[in-house]
C-alpha cells in the first residue's frame, strides 16, 4: 500500500455501532497515529508515508525531528480529548439535558436517538475542530506534505460532518432498540447485524463514498494502463478498471492503490505518481497494492473488524452497567438503553482501542511484508522496487528514532529503509529456490 490513513484507523467502522461511534468520533480522538481502525476499509488499499520513512536526506531528517515533536503532542491531546469531552458531557449531567431536548423533539425512539447522536456528533464536532484542523491541514502544510487549498479541505470537512450526521441520525436507535428488548443479549444481536452492514459498505466505498471526495478519469497513458492491465492478468485478475485522480492540486506525495471487492474493484493511480514513477516502478507499486487483493487481505480485514465488533460490544455490555450503577446521580440516567449512555459507550470504545491499535498495526505490518513479497515475485524487479520506494522516501518525512509508544501506536507499516533492504536481497528465483506465492501467478502471461 502507497498512501492512505489514517490508521486511520476515516471512513465506516463496518457496524451499526462502530460505523457510529468509531467513525465519528474514535477517527480523530482515539490514535496515536496518523491512521486508525475506522480506515481498515482503505487501509488495504492505501498507505501513507509521512511518519515512518528513512532515507539519507540530512534536511529530511531535520525536518523529520520537527514533525515528530509536533506530532507526539498532537496524538496525545487527541487522546486527552477523547476520554474527557465524553467524560465531561457525562458528569455534568449535560448527556441528559441533550436527552430531554431530544425526546421532547423526538416523540419515539428513532427520532430521539437520531437528534441526540447529530447533537453530540456536531458539539463533539466543534470541541475537537482545533485538533482536527491543525491535524488535517495545517500540519501537512507546514512540514511540506500537502498544498491543498484551504477551501478544498474545508468541504471534505464538511462533507464528513454531514455523511457522518446522517449514519448517526438513521441507525443510532437500533442498537437501543436491542437494549430494551434484551439487555444481556442485545450485544450479541447488534454484533450479527454488522455483518452485513460490514460487506455493504465495503462494496460501497469505492462506488459511492470515495467519489464523494475524488472526481476518478480513466488513465489517458495508454502505455501505463496496458502494462498494468497485463500486471491483472499475471496475477489471475479479471475485468479490473483502471482509473486516476487528480492530486497534484492537493499534495506532491505519490500515491496507488487497489480497493474493492468483486465488480467494484479497480486500480487508482494519483497523477503525482504517473508523473513520478516510470513503467516499471509503478508496476511494482501496483504489484504491491494487487498483492493485497489475491492474498485476500481484504476479506481478513473483514473478518478481524467483525470480531473486533463483538469483542468490543461484549467489553460495553460487560462494564457499562456497573459504571452507570456507580454514578447514576451524576449522570442522570440508570440504564443502558438510556439514550444518554452513548457518551459512555464512546469513553468505553475508547478505551478498548487504545489496546486493540497495536495489535491491529503489528498485523498490518506483516500483510504488508506479505505484499512486498508478492510483488517482488510477480515483477522479478529488484531494482524497479528499490527505485520506487526511494521516491516515495524523498517525498515524506523522515523521523530516524521514535519512542516506542509512538511507533507501536502509529506504524501500521515497516520502516521504508528495511523495505528496502528487503528489496535488494530478495531473489529466490535466482537460487533455484520456489516462491512463495508462486500459486498466485500466471506465467504464461
């Protein structure tokens, strides 16, 4: 994966619950880095290089250094932030008040649920623009990494708000409907019905939501798009779009990726990178991002945000009780099903992500190394992956030695420089030796 996100941990957490609360509050509060769990979605697709790349460029370094400062302090008031908003909207009672407002708008359940989640989801929303602005825009345009036009960004802001106002307001009352109906299984029903929401928005994120953000063109460089279109056959990849977007208005930073899954996958090249990258390079890049796709990481992904789902909804079913029991007269609610429990729902979600992140980024650093091998047995090109991936280095910072907290917390990927140890040394075919993922390529092509 090239660019992306947040690990980022942005985009839907593949539920009903998470798809609320994680995606919209969790996405800017809860990490370290500068992705998180909500992104798992495009994490499989894109990958950004700004916080864990080394070259030799001393002025890279230097600047390096000071976006490691920056950024340390920036992650860490996120994480203050997403622990004492919700703490505060619920020891002074102010998640009852939302309440009260809400059901006197709202006469039943969808109504008052949806009012309260949009009412926290904008005041959330302002508490947190600081952050959210320096973290999105303003950092990236003071370490070089990023020319977008405030405007620009300000819509994608805004679009965010509103998509994110809308899942809130249309879905927020299911999972209270459980809780009413059955308050020790209903995290188990809520879990189920994630399923599905889980395989729709993956299907939906390159069709629907990406355009949202991003005018996507079919590739004019017939060269570019022929050698690639060869590159899916190779590896046993049929009816594939090839498609590009114009980020050179936004960023220099290159970026490639594949999402989708069935009819909707395609392969998305940034300008920057037709620009920056000659056939051969950007072949690999794309045997990297294709890598992903026929190891089917994707569909693990899936698989583990599911999982994540119910072990996280089990935590909030198991803790929220006692928590409310304990300080009832401070919150002004006695039950879960209390639609003024979902700032509690938040703190707990919170807290389990700060646990479950490093699990996550370990994880995603060995599919990744997965997918580097892939592409270095598919292209055979050492060089051309050597070459490339000292591009992408020129084009992000350079921090030589986080602390461990940080590092654990915020590389979903390894460090570019074992990368590209890995590159140079990685030839197995040259010793008569079998590949590892031999099964997967198509010779003949």
């Amino acid at each position: 994966m090239i660019l992306k996100r947040k690990y980022s941990i942005k985009i839907i957490l593949f539920t009903l619950f998470f798809m609320l609360a994680f995606n919209n509050f969790v996405k800017d509060n809860i990490v370290f880095g500068t992705q998180n769990i909500s992104q798992v979605s495009t994490q499989i697709s894109k990958e950004k290089v700004t916080t864990h790349i080394l070259n030799l460029d001393n002025e890279n370094t230097t600047i390096g250094q000071e976006y490691y400062k920056s950024d340390r302090i920036l992650q860490l008031l996120k994480v203050i932030f997403s622990f004492l908003i919700p703490i505060v909207i619920l020891f002074t009672g102010f998640s009852a008040k939302l309440r009260d407002l809400s059901s006197n708008i709202g006469k039943n359940l969808f109504l008052t649920a949806g009012i309260y989640g949009v009412l926290y989801n904008l005041i959330d929303s302002v508490l947190n623009f600081p952050l959210r602005y320096y973290g999105g825009y303003l950092q990236s345009h003071i370490f070089g990494l990023s020319h977008q036009p405030f405007i620009s960004w300000l819509k994608n802001y805004s679009i965010s708000l509103i998509m994110s106002s809308i899942e809130i307001f249309l879905v927020l009352f299911i999972p209270y409907v459980f809780i009413k109906k059955s308050p020790k299984k209903w995290w188990i029903y809520t879990g189920v019905i994630t399923i599905p929401i889980t395989l729709i928005m993956y299907l939906a994120q390159p069709i629907f939501i990406d355009p949202l953000f991003n005018e996507f063109k079919p590739v004019e460089n017939k060269q570019v798009e022929n050698s690639l279109m060869e590159l899916t056959k190779k590896a046993k990849i049929e009816n594939c779009k090839i498609l590009k977007v114009n980020k050179s208005k936004e960023t220099s930073m290159i970026n490639a990726y594949m999402t989708g899954i069935g009819s909707s996958k395609r392969i998305v090249l940034w300008d920057t990178a037709i620009d920056k990258l000659n056939i051969r390079e950007l072949n690999f890049v794309m045997a990297h991002e294709i890598g992903h796709y026929v190891l089917r990481h994707n569909k693990k992904f899936i698989f583990i945000d599911i999982l994540i789902t119910f072990i996280v909804l089990y935590i909030i079913n198991a803790l929220a009780p006692s928590i409310i029991y304990k300080f009832k007269k401070n919150f002004k609610f006695t039950s879960l099903s209390n639609v003024a429990s979902f700032p509690l729902i938040i703190l707990i979600l919170n807290f389990c992500f700060l646990f479950i992140t490093p699990s996550l980024n370990a994880y995603s650093c060995y599919i990744e190394r997965q997918a580097d091998t892939f592409a270095i047995e598919i292209t055979k090109d050492n060089e051309a992956a050597v070459s490339s991936f000292e591009k992408l280095s020129k084009n992000g910072i350079v921090i030589e030695k986080p602390d461990t907290l940080y590092r654990i917390w915020t590389y979903d990927h390894p460090p570019i420089k074992d990368r590209i140890t890995f590159f140079k040394t990685y030839a197995p075919w040259q010793k008569g030796e079998k590949l590892k993922y031999n099964k997967y390529i198509n010779e003949k092509k």
